[in-house]
C-alpha cells in the first residue's frame, strides 16, 4: 500500500458543491485539513473547508500552486478537464485518477469502455452528425435517447426520439455536437451501487439503492431497494469489475436499470460519491463520504452496514417557491435528518439539500419522508 496521508494532513478537492461540502465535514470530523478549488467563492464546499481557492479549472498554473498546498487531490464533479487532473498530478497523487475521470466523463468514452468490457449496456451508437445520427436510428430502434456526449447531468441534454420525423428536431437541440443514441430500455427499476475501492484494491459496497426520478432529476432513493436478491448480487458484481478495470481509488456509483426480462444493464458510471448515497451519511456505519477520505488517504475501508432502512429526498428550490420553507414542521415527523447545502438562490430544479428518514421498515422511511418533504410547504 502507498504512503498512509494521516489526520492533519490536507486533502485537495476540485469542484465546490454539495458533495464536497459533505466530503470536507467529513474530513474535517476525521482531523484532515480541506482546500477547496472552484471558479467561485462562498461556495457549499468553501462554508466549511480551510481554503477556498476561487479560480477556473483551464488555469493550469493556478491548479499547480493549489495542488503544492495539498497533499493530494481528489474531485467532487466529473465536469473538470483531464489537463487540469494532469496538471495537479504532476505535484501530487490525484485520486481518482485522471484515467478514470476520462473514461467516465464523456459519454462516448464510457460507453465504448463499458462495452469493449463486455458489461452489460443497452443498444447504442455514438454519433457526430446528422447523417450519423440517422443512419443511427435505423440500427439502435425506436424509441431512443439522444444524448449528448459531454457535459450532461440531471437530464440536460437528452431528448427522446419516438419517430424518424423527431431527428432533424432533435438534432437541433443539442446544438449538433457529438451525443450518443441509446435505445430505450423496458424498465421496471432504477437504482444504483456505491461503492469504494481503495489503494490496496479493497472493496466495500452499499448494496443496490432504489432511486426515483422526477423530470430526469433524482427525487426519492430508498435502501436497501425492493429488488430480487440475484439482480443486486450481479450489480455488485459488475460495480466491482468496472471498479477494477478502472484501477479506481475513491467513491464511484453505478446507475443500473433493471430491465423487465430481469437484465441489469448499466445506464451511467460517476466517478465520484453520488447523491443516491447521500443517505449514507445518517443510515450507515461509514458514510460514502468517509470512505472518500479513507481511500484516498490509503486507509482502510470503513464498514459499509445500513442501521435501519432509509429514505432520501432531495429538495430542489421549487421547494422555497411559497416562502422560507416550514423546518420546524418537517423536523416533528420521527426519524427525519435535515440536510442543506449553503446555497442562497433557491432556483428551480437547483438542488438545496434533502431529507433522510429512517425506521424499522422501508415502506415506513419512505412514508416519513415524503410526510416531512410535504410538510414543508405547510
């Protein structure tokens, strides 16, 4: 194993959102030091790190100086260049690696990888053009995914093509740049696996978590999921695996669909915690979040056991359209965790914080949260 980076160390994060908020409340709780780097200040991550540095991820010689303040460096989004993972990963270890973020950043890339791999995806083509993509549609089948290689999360940019008459259409909307067109897939299920490798090639996982989406944003996760033991036991399987081709070090999710004829087939892979599991934080013995620390500080994995069944729902700034939102009344339901972000402009679809529940069943957290997640607006 490499050099153990011990508490007092500083850990380096690239990006400065939710996720790097809740990695550097760990982090510091473990005694760890946190510098955060992000075009932007007063940020989510930045309320709660050492140092927030305030500078954009295509200056290279800022990356540099802010990785000589570190001891090594991870991120907490998938949007920041490989020059930028390179240029840190000249002073210190970057975890994960920039490969890894590669292969996993763009669609086109993770697709080719995960079927080059022989894991299981649904049908797709990666298209560059118009007459691509046309050419695409008569081989991929209707109804499909037009989705566009590189920078798409939450459902932006992705259209749905039900007829050839929606190509031209489509094909406009996301402004005629590369994209990958996958065939809709007959779903009874989404959910996801979170896991962590470490520098010894260690793996820990959270088990399979149900997730439901509202207009393409994730709305409600539920753990463990209401799914057959055999599908959880080969999404595992094949977490691990992409885990290890990827020679990964760090929190990585794997967004799964459980096909109708009972196929698990791989949708998307984050390099990075995921908000499916942010449940962890407040469910499980070692949080998603800890685990970040642990792995890329090179030491042992923590114990990923969920203490009771949780639910987790997310609360988009819709939530604040009526006024501040009622804290007091979503707190009384039993069992309710209150989560938020530190960002000031409640937009719509922007994502604020969430709520946990937990209780003695998952049919009873998910009723708890979806009472308090309501009661906000009483």
């Amino acid at each position: 194993m490499s050099r153990v980076l011990k508490p007092g160390a500083t850990l380096g994060v690239l990006g400065s959102g939710q996720l790097g908020r809740m990695f550097a409340i760990e982090a510091r709780k473990m005694g760890y030091r946190v510098h955060t780097f992000s075009p932007a200040s007063d940020t989510p991550t930045g309320q709660v790190a050492d140092v927030e540095i305030d500078a954009g991820y295509d200056d290279l010689d800022a990356i540099r100086t802010f990785a000589r303040g570190v001891d090594v460096i991870t991120f907490e989004f998938e949007n920041v260049s490989t020059a930028a993972t390179d240029a840190a990963a000249e002073i210190v270890p970057v975890r994960p690696s920039g490969h890894a973020l590669h292969v996993t950043q763009q669609r086109a890339r993770e697709k080719s990888f995960l079927a080059l791999k022989g894991f299981p995806v649904t049908a797709h083509e990666s298209v560059a053009s118009l007459e691509e993509l046309t050419a695409a549609v008569s081989r991929v089948g209707l109804p499909a995914i037009l989705k566009t290689a590189s920078f798409g999360y939450d459902g932006k940019g992705q259209h749905r093509i039900t007829s050839e008459a929606d190509v031209d259409t489509v094909w406009g909307l996301i402004g005629h740049q590369p994209a990958v067109l996958e065939r809709v897939v007959d779903f009874t299920m989404e959910f996801s696996v979170v896991a962590a490798r470490g520098l010894d090639g260690g793996f820990v996982h959270y088990g399979a978590i149900e997730n439901q989406h509202r207009h393409h944003i994730l709305d409600l996760s539920i753990a463990p999921a209401r799914m057959p033991q055999a599908a959880i036991d080969e999404a595992v399987r094949v977490t691990h695996a992409i885990m290890d081709e990827l020679a990964y070090v760090g929190v990585l999710a794997v967004e799964f669909f459980l096909a109708r004829d009972g196929r698990v087939l791989v949708n998307e892979i984050a390099p990075r915690p995921h908000n499916s599991g942010h449940l962890t934080f407040d469910a499980c013995v070692t949080s998603q979040f800890e685990q970040q620390v642990r792995a890329i500080c090179g030491l042992p994995l923590g114990v990923a056991t969920l203490l009771r069944p949780a639910a987790m729902a997310n609360l988009l700034g819709d939530v604040w359209a009526g006024g501040e939102p009622n804290w007091a009344a979503a707190l009384e339901v039993p069992g309710v965790k209150l989560h938020l972000y530190g960002k000031s402009d409640p937009r719509p679809g922007r994502k604020m914080g969430h709520l946990t529940a937990l209780a003695d069943t998952v049919d009873d957290a998910v009723a708890r949260v979806l009472a308090a997640r309501a009661a906000l607006g009483s």
